[in-house]
C-alpha cells in the first residue's frame, strides 16, 4: 500500500464518525478518492434501504478526501448537491471522487456513488462540490 | 402530544440508522419539522468537530420529513444542496425544516442547522432540496 | 435615492449582459438585494412562459450583488443551486436576495424570485449560493 | 444534418430568448446535447468577461435539451446547480450535456461548459440537474 492512502486511512480512523459508519477508504492519490462502506442493518431506513444520511456521508467525505488530495490537509467542504438516482437495498456502496478544478485555495470535485449486488455496480448517486483550504489556525481550535 | 408528532417519532424509531445517530424529532407539523442530535464523541471527527456527514443526515433528515408532512408518508428526497457555515464544536444541533413550495407530486424544502452553545443558538449549515412522492409499490420492495 | 443603490444602478448600467435583459436595481444595502426584470416577449421561451435563463440570471445576478454588498465590490459567485417552482407568464418578475452568513472572504446568499401578476407576488424560484472576494489583480485583466 | 438535430434547432428558433443570445446547437441526440453561443460584446460584464448569466443560460438549456432527448420533448428543468471555475474572455462558449440517469418522469443531467481560446478548450463550468417530464396539458397554457 502507498504512502498517500496509508496516510489517508490513518486520518479515517482518527474519525470517530467514520469509525461508528464502518467506512474505509480504498484509494487515495492526487486528484482521486475511492471510499467503500460495508452496509451493515443499522445503515438502513424503515424500509430496508440503505439511508440517504449514509450516502451523503460517503459523498460529503469523498469530496473533502479529494479536495484534501490536491489542496493539502487542512480542507473544508464549503458546499455540495446531491441527487439520489435510485434507492439502494445492496451490502456495499462504491463512493469515487475526482477533482474536477482546483485553484490554489479551493477545488470543485465530483463523486459518483456506487451500490455493488451480485459483482455488478450501479450509479444510486452523484454529487459536486466545493472544498476549501484553510488556515491551520482556523482548523485547530 | 400531538398525533402527527408521535407518528413522526414510530417512524424515526424504525430507521435504523437514526438510531444509530441518535436523533430526536422535536415538531412535525404540517410543512415543518424539528430534529435534534445531540452530539456524542462518536459524531465528531479527527478534530472535535462535529463531522460534516452527520449535519448532512440531519439536513437529508428533516427535508424529508416536511416534505412527507404535506405530500404524505411516501417520500423520498430528490436531490439536496447544503452548504456548511461554520464548523461545530458544541453538544447540540438543530434542523428546522419548512415547505417553500409545494405541488401535487413534489415539495421544495428548505433546512437551517443550528449548533446550540450555552443557551444560544448559531446557524451552522443551510440547505434546500426536493422531495418526490412515490407510489407505494415502488417503496416496498 | 441613496448613495449605496446610486453606486449599485451604476454598475449594473455597466454590465452590457444586463442592459441587453433590460434588469433594473430597486434596493441595494448592506445584506439585502432587490432587482427587477420587466418581461419582454424576447425574455420568453417556445411557450410563451418567460425563459429558465432569465430566471437564473436575476437569481445569479441579485446573489451577486448582495455578496458584493457585505465583502466589497471585488467579488465573483462561485456556485448556486436553483429550484424553480412554477413556469412564469407573467410581466414582472423581482429578485430578492439576502445574506445567510458572511465570513471575511466569501458569504452565502439566498435568492427568492417572484413573478408579478395583476398586484399579486407568487414564488417562482429560489436559489442559494456562494460569493467569494477576490483580489482586484485577478478581477482586472 | 440528422433529424432530431434539426427538430432542435426548429425549437431553439422558437425561443425568443435563445435567440436573443443566439444560442446555437450543434449536437442533439438520445443522451447528448452541445450547445454554442459566440460571445458578443452585449454578453459580457463590465470587467470584459462573459456574464455568469450568460453561462448558466448555456447549462440550463443544454440540460432541459439533453433531458428532453430521453424524456421526450415536454420536459422542464426542475433544479439545477452550476460551479463557475474561471472567469472567461474568450468569444465562444460550448456546453455539453449528457444523462447520468434516466428514469420513466425524470433525468439527472450533468453538463460542462467550455471556453474556446486559439482553438484550446478550458472548462469554466460545470453544472448537474433534474428534468421532469411534464403532462402537455400543463405546458400548452
């Protein structure tokens, strides 16, 4: 395993919401994220679904993941849509993230969400965003 | 208590993942709703602050309750934008949610998020989406 | 008429975009933003109903404006997000935008649209977006 | 010339606002849309820059186009959300729109707008929506 996705799965861990989430990061380089998330029952909604809370959080955590890989670690997510294409009953969720423009102080980035069943993929979600450098000083209070 | 509230609440209690979250629906009337998180450690991030992925479930959350206060109980969020203000550090979020418009098959919803400090409220994040109504047999799968 | 809109009018006099629509300033103060675009029939679409492009352009145009009301004039929208509500026939349509939250560099602004009809204001759209300050070296080529 | 291409041009002709901005579009097929629109000094700001307007003119229709090719052609645009990357001098600008997915009443759409300058294109938007098939009796007024 590279240096850059070791790095990136020591911060995952250091949060604690991805840690209750299950989420793992499988790819980590300049200009791209890949996050999977194992959907265990408590990840799901009344009807079984995996809940779109859980999906935002793969794409909300991507977008700063590869934010974070072009403009450096200190990064907000400032911003970002999300549109749900298809309710998602599947075990596993793909989230990849890519770059799509990054100015020295901000990146606008892209990530499709994928639910896996039986080796196929399909897209349940695409989101856009902005993420934002900061100051160290603004990130450590 | 009223009947719409209590309601709201059997529902909130069979989604797994809220739960999980912890979140308590405060109001539910017809084109607005209140839900609280209160925040545990396990909400938070590698910083302290309360992870961007949890204010987005609360925004996901509470736009699809208002739009199933008016469009009924067969909902499912279209698509949301949020953008993140500042970041939370305190014990406590709130997402008001209201219906700007709504037709026969879709609600636009707008939601503030509020982190609660010492009795004083601050506005955290800001959201606005769509929700869908959908025929029930494509929701029982 | 005040010394804030007097300055605002003179620069939307200066854009040839919104000379071309024909948008008119009403309000402009520090946080809150009012513009109006009288409809003529070359603003409409194959339908008769006042083109989505309008729409946008007052929705981006008054975000605009009142990001530059509280940073200063040196500044650009990064991103929007614009729900429309319902097709607009009518003669008039004004938007209204205001300031959500304003940091040193960049504030996020609310847009509502109305449309005029027979002394009557009916919520056409709404929007929310981001405007950023900019160093004036980038803004002058 | 293909017959869905001219089809979309006959109704680009009856958009008076579109041919106000002189919009022309050169592809249309199932899934795809390209739409140019040569920069006139009336298309500008007051910094000599393409208006932002002009820009989500561009996203907008190329997104009600594209959704259209699946949907059939009585659609509108229901949301959409632009991210402006680069301010643009250049005289032409090019959207092109694709479908990300397409359901029975609505596509979620993706379109990226480009700048032509000394026959290099740079991406200086980039924006994602929905379209909605609507019934005809609700668009013939």
């Amino acid at each position: 395993m590279d240096e850059m996705l070791a790095m990136g799965k020591q911060v995952l861990a250091m949060q604690p919401f991805s840690v209750l989430i299950g989420a793992e990061l499988t790819a980590f380089s300049a200009g791209y994220t890949e996050l999977k998330i194992p959907i265990r029952p408590d990840l799901r909604q009344q009807h079984g679904f995996v809940h779109g809370g859980v999906i935002s959080y793969a794409a909300d955590n991507a977008l700063t993941y590869v934010g974070g890989s072009v403009l450096g670690p200190a990064v907000v997510t400032s911003e970002f849509k999300i549109n749900y294409l298809r309710p998602v009953v599947d075990d596993l969720i793909i989230a990849r993230a890519s770059v799509i423009y990054a100015g020295k102080n901000q990146a606008v980035c892209r990530c499709d969400v994928y639910a896996l069943s039986e080796g196929k993929e399909s897209l349940c979600a695409t989101a856009q965003g902005t993420i934002r450098a900061i100051g160290q000083t603004q990130r450590e209070p």
